[in-house]
C-alpha cells in the first residue's frame, strides 16, 4: 500500500514520530494508502522551513513568483489525468468532474493569482498641498491554510494561491479524508521552481496537527475553509493571539423558484444544484422553495429529471453520483433522512444506502417537512434536499432567511425587479439568479451569518493575506 509523506523545505518525508493513519477509497470501503498523523515535531521542521525561505520569497520581484506560479498551473494541466484519477479515487466523486471541474479550477486558482498579483494596486490619498498617504501591503509572514475534503485540491488551492501570490510562505493542511492530490503537489512546486520552505504540506487530523497550525504562534494569519463548528473552534484559537482569521464554513442553502420562471431551466439546474459531487458542495441548494400555483408540476419534472441520476462506480463515464466521501459521512447523511421520516416528512425519491460495498447513498427528496425542523436548518450535505410550498415573495425570503446560515442562494424569476429586490432581502453571500455556480474568480467569495467570516476571491483574498502599512509624507 503506498505510504505517503509530508512536504517539508522542498523535500518528501516521513513523519518525525512515524504515525501513519488509513486513507480509505469511498468507491470500495478499503485503505488504499496511507497518510501521516503528523505531529508538533514535524510542524517545527515546517516552521524553521518556513522562516528561513521567507526573506527571499517576500522580497522577490512580483514578476518572478508570478512566473513560478503560472509554471506550476502549467504543470498541473499537463498533469491532468493522474491528477483527476487520484481525486476521484479519493474523494469518490465521478472521474469526468474531477477532470472537467476540479483539477482544472485547482489550475486556474494558480493561474488567476499569477496573474492578480501583477495587477494588483495599493492605495493612495492625496490631500493638495498639505499631505500624500500611501498604503503599502506588506505580505503578513507565515500563513496556515486548512482545507476540506469535498473539492480537495480546488479548495486547497483557492487558499495557497493567493498566499503564495502575496509572498508569504504557506503551512498547509489537506483533509486527512483527501490528501492524494495536495500530496502530489509538492513534487510540481519543485518542478516550478519555488524555492525550497515556501511551501509546505503536513497530513493528519484536524484536532492534531490542524489545531496546531492555528495555535502555532508563528503562523500570523489562519485561512480556513470546512464546517462551522470547527470554525468556531478555529476562530476562537486565532483569535487568542490576535491573528487574522478567515472562514468559509458550512451552508443550507435556499433555491427560490417563482411562478414566473423557466421552469425547464429551474428544474434541470435544481438537480444538478442539489446532486452534483454528490451534494457535497458547500454552494448546493437543499432547501428548495416553489411557489404554491407550480408546486405540483416542478415536484413532477423534478422527479423525472432525478430518475436520469445514475449513481455508480466513479470510474464509469455514466456515473452521475459516486460514493460518499466516508462510511461515517454516509452514516451521518443516513440518520438525517430517518431524522426527516421521524419529523414528519415524506420521501419522494432515495432514502436508503445502496446495498454495494463502498459509501454510495440514493440522490433523495423529501416533502412535506416543517421550514423549523432540523432537517430543514442543519447542514447535511449529501444527496439530500427538501421540496418547499411558498404563498408569496414576504414568506419565501423569510423562510430563505429562517436558518442560522447564509452561504449562497438561487433565485428564478423572469421578473428583473423582482430578482434584484429579493436577492437584496436574502441574508446570504453569494446569490444566483437564473443560474448555479458561475464563478468570475474576481469577485469576493464567502458567506454570512455562521457561514463564516471574510471573504476569500479576487483582491480580497491578496488583502487578507497581507498587512496594510499606511504612510503618511507631508508636503
Ligand atoms: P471540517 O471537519 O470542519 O474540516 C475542515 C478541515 O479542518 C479539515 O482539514 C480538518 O482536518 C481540519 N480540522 C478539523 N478540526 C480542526 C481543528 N480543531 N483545528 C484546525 N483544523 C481542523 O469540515 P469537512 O467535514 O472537512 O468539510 C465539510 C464542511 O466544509 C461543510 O460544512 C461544508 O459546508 C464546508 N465547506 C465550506 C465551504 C465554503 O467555502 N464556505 C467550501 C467547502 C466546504 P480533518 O479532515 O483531518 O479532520
């Protein structure tokens, strides 16, 4: 079984205490590597990594890192099928997303931050005859970067990117659940040419060495993107030590589907909202609200449209939804759906494991459930959403606005001012009109709300991770 390693000063190695832990294949139940329990030990050789790269790194030009950046995008495209079999592999999700949406976005993450930093302006006031300030951002220093496990290598990348991009140097942590492909990054970092320490890449569990990076007092600034329970765990230790903190947690999020839209569009949309990566998206809609007078005829196309889901081997081109990430995820997505029976609710589609070996759960649909029961306010995220009835535009942005989460939103209408006066009213970060998950990587990413705090995208994430100095010359 391969047995893999951190990344640390531009080197592959052991963990210091040699504690390894199973990486587990969703699409089959059984180990399929091994991964690194990685300790304070091993945080240290990171840190003196880290510290000793940092003066050339931060002082570099702004042409070269571009330059080592857009290589390493390079790199990965070139790399694309290794990359997307070891994701799939990993995650369970089908081979063609890892290899038309993962791997690629994980590219264009570096190749978009290559390209911002050398656009990338500060700014300046000029009071007439008396002042000039000027803002110099300066890159914060070493920066800890945790990323989950449902878009492994897009998530870690949208956060090391504009780390790197800045000058800072990275201490990074994949999920224990999805390290193959961060694992193999490293290899391509050097291919790149970045220096040696810049990046660096530790394996193992949250509560070890995850919770390490964030206590660690040489990590100045703490990027985190997973639920938001460990966030607020997260956010209270970087707190303690006045670092800067960013969140991207969990969502439940509302699609709103007015009379008035394209229905064909809506319903077509909504499954793939609902069901692509196996609903283990933190932007999929799982609260569907639909307007009373279409209930009935978007339940009947919606159902339709889900009897096409074909759930399967991750390998298989046909395969609209792979297993779950892992046995404990299906168990948690499973006890949900007996929640939803228990409160009421009744199943239209799904509801139950696929009796296979491996982590596979039926694409299912649920009515009839209360807007305040816990299936419709906790996060599940799975194959698992509920359908809605709403009388008027008043109720469905206020039961859109009735959970503690506010990540993103998809609202359907043909009515522009509609469109605008609701996606004002909904209490979320992110809003869709008339579509789902198109992303321009310049505009700012994150939720409201316990969705989390900050914004990641564009040139928010370049401030985040550096410090403004303003300076202040008389005239
Ligand atoms: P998670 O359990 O919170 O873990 C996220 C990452 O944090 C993992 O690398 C995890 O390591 C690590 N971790 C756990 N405890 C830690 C601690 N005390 N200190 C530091 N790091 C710690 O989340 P997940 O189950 O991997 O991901 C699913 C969640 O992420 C969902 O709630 C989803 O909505 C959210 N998400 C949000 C966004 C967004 O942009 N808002 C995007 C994607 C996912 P281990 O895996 O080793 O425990």
């Amino acid at each position: 079984m391969q047995k893999i390693q951190n990344f640390i000063n531009g080197k592959y190695v052991d963990p210091v205490k040699g504690e390894y832990i199973d990486n587990v294949e969703p699409a089959t139940g059984k180990a399929f590597a091994q991964v690194p329990n990685s300790s304070i030990e091993d945080l240290e050789l990171a840190i003196d990594a880290a510290q000793a790269a940092f003066p050339a790194w931060s002082t570099m030009s702004v042409d070269k890192r571009s330059r080592i950046l857009h290589k390493l995008a390079d790199l990965i495209e070139q790399n694309l099928d290794d990359y997307a079999l070891m994701e799939s592999r990993d995650n369970g999700k089908p081979l063609w997303l890892a290899k038309a949406v993962d791997i690629p976005r994980a590219s264009t993450n570096f190749r978009f931050y290559a390209s911002a930093i050398v656009n990338f302006s500060t700014e300046a006031q000029v009071s007439e005859g008396f002042m000039v300030n000027y803002t110099r951002r300066a890159p914060v220093g070493i920066v800890g970067c945790i990323s989950p496990w449902n878009l492994p290598l897009y998530l870690f990348s949208w956060k090391i990117a504009p780390a790197l991009a800045m000058g800072n140097c990275v201490i990074a942590k994949p999920s224990e659940l999805t390290p193959m492909t961060a694992y193999l990054l490293g290899k391509l970092a050097n291919e790149a040419e970045m220096p040696a320490g810049v990046l660096n890449i530790l394996h193992g569990e949250g509560k070890g060495i995850g919770q390490a990076i964030v206590e660690h007092e040489a990590t100045k600034a703490i990027s985190f993107t997973g639920g938001t329970a460990t966030g607020k765990i997260v956010g209270a230790t970087a707190s303690q030590q006045f670092k800067k903190v960013s969140l991207e947690l969990g969502g439940k999020n509302p699609n709103i589907i007015f009379a008035d839209c394209d229905l064909d569009e809506a319903v077509k949309t909504s499954v793939k909202s609902s069901f692509t990566n196996q609903g283990e998206i933190c932007l999929c809609g799982s609260r569907i609200l639909i307007e009373e007078s279409i209930y009935e005829e978007f339940k009947r196309q919606f159902l339709e449209e889900c009897e096409k889901l074909v759930v399967g081997d991750p390998m298989d081109p046909k395969t609209t939804t792979g297993a779950l990430v892992s046995e404990a995820h299906l168990n948690k997505v499973d006890s949900y759906v007996q929640l939803a029976r228990e409160e009421g609710g009744t199943i239209l589609t799904g509801g139950k494991k696929l009796d296979r070996e491996g982590f596979y759960y039926e694409p299912t649909v649920i009515e009839g459930l209360d807007e305040n029961c816990r299936t419709n306010q906790e996060e599940i995220f799975g194959p698992v959403v509920t359908l809605n009835k709403f009388k008027s535009e008043e109720e469905a942005i206020e039961v859109a606005n009735s959970t503690r989460y506010g990540l993103s939103c998809t609202i359907w209408t043909s009515n522009l001012q509609r469109a605008h006066r609701v996606a004002h009213a909904v209490q979320s970060g992110i809003i869709w009109v008339n579509c789902w998950l198109v992303r321009d990587l310049r505009t700012p990413f994150g939720g409201m709300k316990d969705s989390g705090i900050g914004r990641e995208g564009g040139d928010e994430a370049l401030r985040f991770f550096s410090e403004p100095q303003n300076i202040c010359i008389k005239l």
